[in-house]
C-alpha cells in the first residue's frame, strides 16, 4: 500500500486499483470543528478535480476535490453521524470514501509523506 | 489593501494562540486552540471574554444630544435616563438601515458602539448632519465583552456594583485602579458586560479577567454562532441599506412617541410598514436535516417558489443543528411554515422558527 498526499490536502491510500481517500490532519485543523460531511454515493463516477465531497465547519462550508478520476465504490457513512470524528483520526477512521482509480498515471503528480510535509513549510 | 488595524490585545490573543483574520480592516481572533464549538458552549455555561475593541465608541457630550441623534434614528432617545442604553438604526432616507448600534445616555450626553465596519460612515454621517456638534470617536479606548452566566460574579469581585446593573444599563466606575464603563449587555443572548477601558490598560484588565476559573477567551467564530442562535442581526448581512428595521423584525426598537411623531429618516416607509406590515420579513429558519444553509442560500416555499435568500446561516452548538436566518415574503412568516432551501442544486426541508433559537438569558 502506497500513500500520497495532494496540494488540496487530502490523502490516498492505494491498493491495488482502489484508494482510500480523507483529508489530512492539517486540513481538519485548518477546517476547525467539523460539523457536517456530504459523502458522494457508492456507483458515483468523477473525473479528477471535480467536486466530490463537502466538509463543514461551525464556520464554512469546503469543497473536497476528486484527487484522481474513477468510480466511487464505498463512502465512510458513519461520518454523517459522527463528523468530529474528522478532527480525531482525519488520517485513519475518518476516511471519505473509496475510489475505483480509472487512471493509476493520474497518481504520478501527487505526493509522498516526506514532500507533503515540505509543502506544509512552503504554505505556514 | 492597507494592513489591518491592530487592538490593543493583539499581542495577548498571539500569545493566546489565536488565529487571526481581516475583520472589518482589523486583525481580529476568529477562535483560539479550543475552537469555536467548545468556546460558544463555554459561553453559554460559564463566562467568555470577547475582545471587541474593533467596534467604535463615540462620546456626543451636550444636554441636547439625545433630542439631536432622534433626527437619525427611530429609537425615543429623549426617554433614556442617564445610564440606560437602547438598541437602535442609522437609517436611510428611505428606510434602510446604514449601520446599528447601542445609545447609551449618560451624565453629559451619549456614548455610542457602532460596528467596526460602520465607524467611518457613521461618523461622517453625524458629522454632516449634526454640524457643530462635538462628536468625539474614542480611539484610545478599548471594549472587551465578558458574556455568559458567570460574567456577574467575575466582574463583580473587581466591581460590585454591577451585580446591581440591569440589563441595558451602563455605569462609569473604578476599579482595581482603572476608570470603566461596565454596560450590562451583549452579543450572545447570556447574561453579560461590555466593558470600555483606556487602551494602555486593555490588557491588564483582559489578563484580571482570564484570570479568572471561569473565564476562557472566545473569538469571532462564536460571537458569530452565539449571535445566530440568539437571533440577533449582523449587519451587512442580515441588515443593511437595502433593509427596513421592520422587515428585519425590529419593530420593537421603534418606540410608541417616534411612532406618532416620525421625524427620522425613512419615516415614511418604516411607519407604513408598523401600520401594513412589510413585504417580507426576516424571520428565523431551522432546516430539518444535519446539512447547514449558509448565506445566500435560496428560500423556497412549499411549492418551490423562490421567495427569499438566506442572511445568515450555520451550525448552532447549543442547538446542535443547523441555524439560519433569512428573508421571506410576509405570507411566510408564520412560525411553522415549511420552507425549502437550495444548498449545492439540493431542495433541503427547512421550517419557520420563532426566534430566538436560543432563549435569551438577560438580567431584567
């Protein structure tokens, strides 16, 4: 399993052709208290960069991208429920949902651990 | 865009951990570590301290002031005894609002709070219109706000005399070596104090303050989500020139005597909408899912007509739901009616909701 991280903060775990998709511990310290999520619906098809998700805060509502193109085949429901889960484990419990990749390539320009952590430097 | 202003505890809330954002051309705490959902509750259980030096504090000195500020806005200022405050309008020629603020009478006039945004324009404004008035913007002092159940006691073991004070009253005293103007209101719906202090001093009262167990800080993110549930307006979104005080449901902030006689601006309407009511009317609104509608959010009614937008909107902690504010055509405004509102190309089930969503816990 390989991780990768984005510029719009999200994380992929990748197995095999499908990736798990959240948002990174900084993103939901950004975001503050999460207090809604709107999950897309297992069978869904993105393209790569289309709006897939919203997270929401007592203050604002954000937009979460698809980080690559593909089909949506499970979403993490039990954040409807409990959406602060998003700022206790953004990087583990609190996954968005799984992506069928359409286009492992796509996975080329996102980033490792080590150059999302410089990328956090280059942006505080 | 120039820099933004700083307050005088701009260092203290760095220090605090805040983070800080362009409010209004200042640098202002939306929220500190704990976050705005544990500071709004702190708030409502116990007590908050709120800078809020951002906002204006004008002095208007002269025995005539009162009768000369009427010429502005619909409020009976005349009526106020020294040391009581009231909620009112700037308003348009035509019966919008330019900004509103609390007049508060006191021994040799009136001192006034005008939002931040508005301190500017309101100052021209009573500049031109009351020409040769002495009208004195007091930039050397500093409003901190200590809003909740615990503010009373707090405050009172610098200065006891404000366990005395009612709501909408305002006193000048000393305490711990420092001239005040305590004012026992607020922002929040909770009990609490606004508490005007010499800039050089801001600090070492706010620290007196945190000093205390049941004070923590609190910055904008729950002003904003305590004044939503408390259904109190915001001005430039729930408010603003294009709104009527009577659209916005402030009917009660024009008192009987200014209703017989009118002479402020925007009588014309404002006096017409008291006697056939508004258009529409801004009116509090739950939606019935877990999914907040922010501003600008459509409002549609049962049969999907669009008859008004969202003014306010978010999640309310003490609720724990989605909150709003908006508004909708006069039929509409029952308590009760079922609405609609357009979230992401979604119809989201809402209803009227009598304000506040909160019940204000005031002193009386």
């Amino acid at each position: 399993m390989a991780r990768y991280y984005t510029k719009e903060h999200e994380w992929l775990d990748v197995t095999g052709d499908v990736a798990t998709v959240g948002i990174t511990d900084h993103a939901q310290e950004q975001l503050g208290d999460v207090v809604f999520v709107e999950l897309p619906k297992a069978g869904t098809t993105v393209a790569k960069g289309a709006e897939v998700a919203v997270v929401e805060s007592v203050k604002a509502a954000s937009d979460i991208y698809a980080p690559a193109s593909g089909k949506v085949v499970e979403a993490n429901t039990a954040l409807e429920d409990t959406p602060a889960g998003v700022n206790e484990d953004a990087e583990g419990a609190a996954w968005f949902f799984k992506l069928e990749l359409s286009d492992k390539s796509e996975l080329d320009g996102l980033m490792d651990a080590d150059a999302y952590a410089a990328f956090l430097e280059t942006i505080a | 865009m120039p820099d933004p202003q700083t307050t005088p505890l701009d260092a203290l809330h760095r220090e605090l951990g805040a983070r800080m954002v362009d409010f209004a051309g200042w640098s202002m705490p939306v929220q500190y570590p704990t976050g705005i959902l544990k500071e709004h509750v702190w708030t409502r259980t116990r007590a908050s301290l709120f800078d809020v030096s951002h906002m204006g504090q004008i002095r208007m000195p002269g025995a005539d002031a009162a009768a000369a500020i009427e010429s502005l806005v619909p409020a009976d200022i005349q009526a106020l005894k020294p040391g009581r405050a009231r909620y009112t309008q700037f308003t348009t020629l035509d019966g919008g609002i330019i900004d509103d603020l609390i007049v508060t009478a006191t021994d040799d006039g009136l001192y006034l709070v005008v939002n931040a945004g508005g301190r500017d324009t309101d100052l021209a404004h009573l500049r031109e219109h009351l020409p040769g008035r002495e009208i004195e913007l007091l930039a050397d002092r500093a409003l901190l706000a200590l809003q909740g159940p615990a503010a009373v006691n707090v405050l009172a073991r610098l200065a006891p005399e404000v366990a005395g004070l009612r709501f909408m009253s305002s006193i000048e005293l000393e305490a711990a070596g420092l001239e005040l103007r305590i004012s026992r209101l607020g922002y929040t719906g909770e009990d609490g104090f606004e508490v005007s202090v010499a800039a050089g001093h801001a600090v070492e009262l706010a620290r007196t303050l945190l000093a205390a167990e049941e004070v923590q800080p609190a910055g904008l993110g729950a002003r904003d989500s305590l004044r939503l549930e408390a259904g109190l307006c915001l001005y430039g979104h729930d408010i603003d020139r294009t709104t009527s005080p009577i659209e916005a449901d402030l009917a009660w902030t024009v008192q009987k005597r200014r209703r017989a006689e009118g002479g402020f601006p925007g009588a014309e309407r404002i006096l017409a909408e008291l006697r056939d009511g508004p258009a529409r009317r801004l009116v509090g609104i739950r939606p019935e899912g877990r999914a907040p509608a922010r501003e600008g959010a459509a409002i549609l009614d049962g049969s999907g007509q669009a008859i008004g937008k969202v003014t306010s909107g978010g999640f309310g902690p003490t609720v724990d739901g989605p909150v709003a504010m908006g508004y909708v055509a006069g039929a509409a405004a029952e308590p009760g009616t079922p609405l609609q509102l357009e979230v992401r190309g979604r119809k989201l089930p809402a209803r009227v909701e009598a304000l506040p969503f909160v019940p204000h816990r005031y002193h009386r």
